[in-house]
C-alpha cells in the first residue's frame, strides 16, 4: 500500500521501497516563475485531495556540462516551472525522533539537481535516517546580483528548504531537532556559508562539507561586473526586470556563454578578483544583507559555534578540472613558475612539491598546488576556525584513486562512497569496475553517525594534533597532519 502523508500544504502520496518509503518531488516554495522569478521564494499554495509524489520534479534552468566533463557526470534535465522542491527517503513514515540529513547539491552553482542518481537516499533510510535532497536557483536567477532584486536568492531558497524540513520532517519520522546539512563542491560552500548566517540558527544541528570550504564567496562590487558583461552580452539593462523578458533558454545559453569567457580571459580587472579567484560567474555574494561576511570569517568568530562540524576533500581535487582538458600535459617548468609568481607565491613552493612527490611533472605540481589552494587548505582553514568552538570538529581526506588515467583521487570521485552507490556507479568512467565496498562501508556508516551523534568515529579536530582521517585503500584510519611538510608555505596566503 503506498504511503500517504499528511502535511500543512496538503496530502501526499510517496511509494514503498525495500529500505522504506520515498517521496519525490514534494515543492518547499512556490514556482519561481512571473513576479516570483527574482524574488525571495513564496510559500507552497495548498493543495486539495492527494498530491502524487512518486516521480522527480523539474529541475532549475541550466546549461549542460562542457565536454569532456559531460561523460564523467550526470546532470539530468527535466523541463518545468515548479522545481523548488525537496526528495525525502525515509525508513518509516510512522516512526518518531529519527535523525535527519539534509543533502544540498554541487555543480559550481549552475549546474546538478537532487535527480542526480547518485544522490540516491535508499541507503540513508535503510540505516534509520531520513534523507532528504534539495533543488534551488541555480546560475543568474540564483545568484547574479542586480539593483531591483534580493540577493543570494539561491542561498535564501535554501534556507526557505531547511525552514520546511524544520516544519514536516516530523510527519516523514524525522526529528527537526537532529538535522545535519551536506554537501559537496559548491554544496559544500553551501552549507559552510548557511553555517555562518544568523538566519539559519536552530535549522541544524550538524554540517558536513565536502569538498567545500569558507572561503568562496564575491564581492558585491565584483558581482556587479558579471551582471554588467552579462546584460552586455544579453543587450539588455543589468536589471532583473529587463532580465526577466528574456527567454530562459536564450539566457541559460548566454550564461554558459559567459562562463566561457570568463574561464578563456580570467581578467581580474573585468569580472573582479573575487570571481576570477573562485572562477565561477555566479555564485554566493557577500551583500551585507543575506551574507554580511565571509563564511569562515564568520565562523572564526563564533558563528555556527553550536553547531558540530566535519570537512573534508579528496587528496587531488583539481586534477578532475585539469587532466580531461589536457592542461597538465600540457603545463610546462617555465610556465608553472611563471603562474606561482604571479601570484605571488614563494617559488621556493614548487621545489616543496615536487619533493612530495618525486617524479612529479610540472602539470602534476600544478595539479597540487590548485588542489591544495583551492580546497585541501580552506578546508583545514575551516576547521582551525571552529576548533574552539564548544561543538566539535572533524577533518577528512579521501585517498582512494581512480583508474582513469591521470585523474587520481580526484573531485566529485567520494559521493557514492558517502551514499553507499557503488552498484550505480559501478562500470562509469569515473570509477570503472572495482569499487571497495568495504571503503563505502566505512565512509557511509562515518557519515551515518554523525548524524546520529555528532561523533564519527575518530578524534575531533585541534589545531596541534590536526588529526585527519584519511578514507583510502588499502588503509583506512586517523592520520596526525598528514601534510606537516608542505603546510607552512600556505601561511598567511590562504
């Protein structure tokens, strides 16, 4: 018999899996669409009888991945108004007091959906925690700032999703007191940034961040610029009302258009340092109304301090952005120097890391040194800055490499290691045909008790000790700073 439930809104109607009952495409906000489409999102208007919920909803406006890296992940379309809405998996909609996670998905803010496969909950719900997944305004009409209209319309769709959860989890069997948000790359940045803003104070409990840090966020008069090349490209006003009468699809095509242009001519004099630095064109923006400060400035502070916290990235991030495009084959001695230096970087810093790892190319070092920039040292930034805090914090790497060639443990390579998914990726050409299960296993379960007892299972964070704990094949298990020698090069830089 399929499960009903009843809700504020409305009735609905989910459907019997082995692990428990799902519910799909369940709307947390109005469609963003006419008067709504650059506005804060809108309350759901009820609904009479019982609204099926067995099937995905729309997904936001988006362009697809570029090639290569459209064969390496799944970005599913499914055309429609009505996409802010939530997917919960739960192992008894009867139950009481379960804990619940709450997935916010990646994609460098215009891109993914929670249709992806991989962010599957079966296996949430089948250990007694209710999952669910979150679609928000992705692109320009998530995150390009403009004189007429809120900012951040992205992050307060989020935050309009957790004030939901908070409201009806508890018909699904969750306890609203024991929710922990996650996510990975910009989902990471996601909940690291809803960590650090007063409005979401009492949503959560728990914050997971993969893959993402406190770091990435624009300034406001950076933001600005895009908006300004964005109408200049649209021969529009760079307001969200001259916007508005654009048609989607051609504003979804001129926005990739300018992610292209941004990525072949990162000027920082054009798009802002801010933007250049994070290499997204819409993404977060410190406004000084939805985001007053940088998320782990914030967080540095005291914000979130109640809130416990586990961060973490795989040990080669950036080789998934540079290896399929042929960059690091291509990256030769004089040219690494020359991209340190401008940065004004010590150079002394190539010599630390191609020591690390003896035989290492230029492109190879390269490949560390953006991995490590970018998102290994924000996030151990991250936890130095909630160590004092009276809730704990816990550090994570991720090992395990993949066989396609040249990619290593690279981005994205931990998700269905966190879902125990290995069956659906099994045979993908980002992990091929030998998946351990014994490391999902151990990643997975992590995870799981987190979020029934804020303890994953190894020794929280400080920043003498800085234990990590490394997810690897063959060993698994706490290291003590691990990366001790190359770590002093980044301070005062990140």
């Amino acid at each position: 018999m399929a499960p009903i439930v009843e809700l504020a809104q409305g009735a609905l109607r989910g459907k019997e899996i082995p692990e428990g009952a799902v519910f799909l495409g369940v709307p947390y906000a109005a469609p963003p669409v006419g008067a709504l489409r650059f506005r804060e999102p809108a309350p759901v208007e009820p609904w009479q009888g019982v609204r099926d919920a067995t099937d995905y909803s729309a997904t936001a406006p988006k362009p697809p991945y570029a090639k290569p890296f459209d064969r390496l992940l799944d970005d599913p379309v499914k055309k429609g108004d009505d996409y802010l809405t939530v997917n919960l998996w739960t192992p008894d909609p009867d139950a009481a007091g379960l804990p619940v996670m709450v997935w916010i998905h990646g994609g460098a803010f215009r891109n993914g959906s929670n249709m992806v496969p991989w962010y599957d909950g079966a296996a949430f719900a089948r250990d007694g925690v209710v999952l669910v997944s979150v679609n928000y305004r992705l692109g320009v009409e998530g995150f390009a700032l403009f004189p007429d209209a809120p900012p951040n319309r992205g992050i307060l769709d989020q935050l309009a999703a957790l004030e939901w959860v908070r409201d009806n989890v508890s018909a699904f069997g969750g306890d609203p007191a024991r929710v922990t948000i996650f996510g990975e790359s910009a989902g990471g940045m996601s909940v690291t940034t809803l960590m650090s803003l007063p409005q979401a104070q009492g949503l959560f409990r728990g914050v997971i961040a993969q893959s993402g840090a406190g770091h990435t966020v624009a300034k406001a008069e950076d933001a600005r610029l895009v908006t300004g090349e964005l109408a200049a490209m649209l021969g529009v006003e760079p307001t969200a009302a001259a916007v508005a009468e654009v048609d989607r699809d051609h504003l979804v095509d001129t926005q990739a258009a300018l992610a292209m242009e941004l990525t072949r001519n990162p000027d920082p004099g054009r798009w802002g340092p801010s933007v250049v630095a994070s290499t997204m064109a819409f993404l977060p923006v410190q406004d000084g109304t939805v985001i007053a400060r940088r998320p782990v400035d914030a967080i540095a502070d005291g914000a979130g301090a109640d809130v416990a916290l586990m961060t973490g990235t795989t040990a080669h991030e950036f080789r998934f952005f540079l290896q399929p495009v042929g960059l690091i084959d291509a990256m030769s001695a004089d040219g690494l120097r020359a991209w340190v230096t401008a940065r004004g970087w010590d150079p002394a810093i190539i010599d630390a890391y191609t020591a690390a790892v003896p035989g290492s190319s230029p492109g190879d070092v390269l490949a560390a040194l953006r991995t490590d920039s970018f998102f290994r040292v924000p996030a151990a930034r991250l936890a130095e800055a909630h160590s004092e805090a009276p809730a704990p914090t816990y550090l994570y790497e991720f090992t395990w490499e993949t066989p396609l060639a040249g990619m290593g443990s690279c981005h994205a390579l931990e998700i269905p290691f966190v879902f125990d998914g290995l069956a659906g990726a099994q045979g993908r050409p980002l992990y091929g045909d030998d998946l351990p299960q014994s490391l999902a296993d151990a990643m997975h379960g992590a995870w799981v008790a987190f979020a029934k007892d804020l303890d994953p299972g190894w020794t929280a964070f400080d920043p003498d000790k800085r234990t990590t704990m490394v997810f690897g094949r063959p060993e698994t298990g706490p290291v003590q700073d691990p990366h001790a020698a190359l770590d002093p090069f980044w301070q005062g830089v990140v």
